[in-house]
C-alpha cells in the first residue's frame, strides 16, 4: 500500500490504456495497488487528457457509491471522447452527481448546480445521482440544470448528453 498525501497528484490508468492525472485527497488516505483511489466527497476528481475534445466536468456529494459511480461516469464519458477536467477549468458538460440523505445535502447540491451554472454558462449542467432519483421535479424545476437523471439512469448519462448536446463522437475505442 502506499500512501497518498493529500492534495498530491499522481497518475491512472484505465483498462482501454488512456490514463490522466488525478489531483485531490483520498477518503481513505490510502491507494490500494491496481484500484483507483476512492475521493473525499467534496473533491472533484480530475484526470486531465490532452486533445480537442469536449470537456466534462464531474462533481461528487455523498457516498462511496456515489464516487464508484462518478469513477464510471468518467470512463464512460472518456469512452465516448471526452477529456475530464476540474470544476475550475472551462468545460462543456459539467456533472453533479448528488446525495439526498439530509435536507443540507439537496442544499448543497441545488447550490453546486447552481454555482456550475455561473461558472459555466454554455455548458450543458446534468444532475444525476439519489436527490435527482427521489425529487426529479424540483430538480427539473430549476433553470440552471439542463438534464436530470436519476440512479436508475446512470448508465445512459453519456448518451443522453451527447443526445441533448447533438454530437456524434466516435468512441476512443473505435478509433
């Protein structure tokens, strides 16, 4: 096991061969060998690819399930062409990935959508994650947020911005 400072950059590698760098703090402090390594809630997890393509930006509230998920999301997205950058960067497509387990957690996350927004007016903002899951209404009433898609969605979130923004990437994979 080796330990990673916090705030300490190092270098992944996913199984289709495209790595980037991840900058942030572990949850646990540790990197287990041959597995990514799990982010504190509010840590943007950024793995930074050179290239023209789009930009995603990925936001994590909550717990390990909700970071596992977000590690997926940017596959997904690096699958289909993207490059994933920090919140701070300009992106195209900025990802809240929200928890709901207490009223301050809908709070930070209508915040978080909200901040992306201003920070971020042309990009596509999407909400997803268990507050997208239980309220989609409320969540689909703000005017901030471009898409909401729930847990049980997650697995057509990359498809379905790339439906709502009209691109048509070819997959790394496909070359």
């Amino acid at each position: 096991m080796k330990k990673v400072v916090p705030n300490h950059p190092f270098t992944l590698s996913s199984p289709d061969g495209t790595s980037g760098r991840i900058e942030g703090r572990t949850q646990t402090g540790y990197n287990y060998e041959g597995h990514a390594p799990r982010f504190a809630p509010d840590v943007m997890t950024s793995l930074i690819t050179a290239g023209n393509s789009p930009r995603v930006a990925i936001e994590t509230h909550g717990c390990k399930l909700n970071q596992a998920d977000t590690s997926v999301l940017a596959s997904d997205f690096l699958r289909a062409g993207f490059t994933l950058a920090s919140n701070d960067d300009e992106v195209d497509v900025y990802v809240v990935n929200t928890c709901t387990v207490t009223h301050v957690a809908d709070r930070k996350a209508r915040q978080a959508l909200r901040t992306a927004r201003r920070r971020h007016p042309r990009a596509t903002i999407v909400a997803t994650g268990c507050y997208a899951q239980r309220d989609p209404e409320s969540l689909n009433g703000l005017e901030e947020i471009d898409l909401v898609l729930g847990n049980t969605a997650k697995a057509e979130l990359v498809r379905r911005v790339l439906d709502l923004r009209g691109d048509s990437l070819t997959p790394c994979a496909e070359g």
